[in-house]
C-alpha cells in the first residue's frame, strides 16, 4: 500500500504490495482508493489524469453532488451509489447504533449496487488502473476495497491497518476535537476507522453468507466477473483465488504501472467505538 500525493486530495493510496496468503503481494498501478476528487486543485488534476486510469468510480449519491465532477463528460467516469435509495428507507437509524452496525446492515440492504459497482470495475479495461472514491473515501470506499482485498486473500490484519490508516490521512481526531463538545460523541461514533469496525464486517461476511466470494455471488457476480476482479490485483493462479473457476476464464494480467508515491506509516487505532443514535453516511 503506497500513499499518493494527489494535491487537495488527503486520503488516496494505491492498493499495491499488500502480501496474499496465496503467495506474491497485490500488484501496484491497478486499484486506486481515494476521497472526492471534487477537492483535487489543478496540480492534483494532473496528477490524475496522469496514471490513465481506465474507471474511475464514484459512490456517492444523489443529494451529494452539489457540483459537476471533475470528470463529469470523460467516458472513463462512472456514478454508482453504494447506497440504494430504495432500501435505504426501510433502515432504521436506532437499530445501528454503532458504525459496525451501519456497515452490517450496509452489506445487506445495497447488494444489488454493490454488484453493480463490482461489476462495473471487473469490467474495466484490464490495462489501466482504475480508481475509486466516494466523500471521504473510509466508509462506502473502505467497505468496497476490504471486500476486494479479502477475495485474492490478503490478510485481514492486513486489511484492518489500511482501513484504519484513512482517519490518520484525514485527521479526524483533530476535526472531532474542534467540533462543539456536545457533538463529539456522534462524530466519534461515524467518524473513526478503527480496526475492529471492518473485522466486524468481514466477520459478518463470513457467519451471514458463506465468506466474501459467497456474499458477491448474491450480489449478483458471476465467476468470470470474480475472476477478473482478483486477477487486476494478483497474478497468483486462478484457482488459488477463486476456486472452482475453470482455467479457460484466464486472460492477460494487467500490468503494473509505476507512480511518484510516498510509502504510508501505519499505526492503527485501538480505542472502542461508542455507542449513538446517530447513523448517517458522511463519508
């Protein structure tokens, strides 16, 4: 995992080096993770238009596009909420009082734009990166790349130090310290990203539907769709990733682009999550 310096961006990395408990480590240049580029200024524009990605995913909804994106008219941008607006009425904040349960009850009510967004970058062109982002890039963002790191087999301790690296890269805890103390409270419980909150998560995969490669067949991704999705990140056999998945599915790996990066400090967070009846996505 490298930091990337895209100016007014603070929270972009390539999901590069990350070791797989197939062997190897997933490749660089292929993955992206990001918040709004809506924040990017013109020297942070160059700089993403520079590694060419082939996708460029965003999964912010409706009401939070306030003004036209970077991108918007460039054939590589694609919109797809993580949040399907139809489900979402059926949620009930005082039932996810925590931000696990937010995210648990996430995996169940937006599969079918899971499996869009999924899809759509598993049907990306294999040769070019492709990045992702939603506002803050740690929660909708952090959910979709936990589940992709957790299908080619990246270690979920792995995933958990990533994960949390984004508060770190955001500077939440200064932002919750600055807030009206009486705010606090709900800022902590929807602003961390505390290890436990994704292991939670991918737990959660595991006990409600089977573990990650079962979730994303409800989801609605066929095996080649899951194919293509683990073989942008590793070039370990497919069956190792995927198995099951006959050999004639195999294609060319895409290959890893180089880019300016600085390498990322880690230092994950270990204090509770707290409990609120405050639950709504703002990042």
């Amino acid at each position: 995992m490298t930091d990337l310096d895209w100016n007014g961006c603070l929270n972009t990395r390539d999901l590069g080096g990350f070791p797989t408990r197939h062997g190897g480590v997933t490749r660089g240049g292929t993955v992206i993770r990001t918040d709004s580029l809506d924040k990017l200024d013109s020297v942070g524009l160059t700089a993403l238009t520079g590694v060419g990605a082939g996708l460029v995913l965003d999964l912010r909804s409706d009401w939070e596009m306030k003004q036209p994106h970077p991108l918007d008219g460039v054939a590589a941008y694609r919109r797809i909420p993580w949040i399907d607006p139809v489900r979402e009425k059926d949620r009930v904040p005082a039932d996810e009082p925590l931000l696990a349960d937010i995210y648990r009850g996430s995996l169940d009510r937006n599969q079918g734009q899971i499996g869009q967004a999924l899809r759509t970058l598993a049907e990306a062109p294999q040769g070019q990166p492709v990045v992702v982002h939603c506002k803050s890039g740690k929660d909708r963002t952090g959910l979709l790349v936990a589940l992709l790191l957790d299908l080619v087999g990246v270690p979920r301790e792995e995933i958990a130090t990533d994960y949390a690296i984004s508060e770190q890269r955001l500077g939440v805890l200064a932002r919750i310290a600055a807030l009206p103390v009486d705010e606090r409270a709900a800022a902590l419980v929807l602003s961390r990203t505390l290890p436990e909150t994704i292991l939670d998560s991918l737990e959660y995969v595991d006990t409600q539907y089977g573990g990650v490669r079962a979730y994303l067949t409800q989801c609605g991704l066929t095996p080649l769709e899951l194919h293509r999705l683990a073989t942008r990140l590793v070039e370990s056999p497919i069956e190792a990733v995927v198995p099951g998945l006959s050999a004639t599915f195999s294609e060319s790996a895409p290959s890893a682009s180089s880019t300016s990066s600085r390498r990322a400090t880690r230092s994950p967070a270990t204090s509770r999550t707290r409990r609120s009846t405050y639950s709504p996505w703002n990042a």
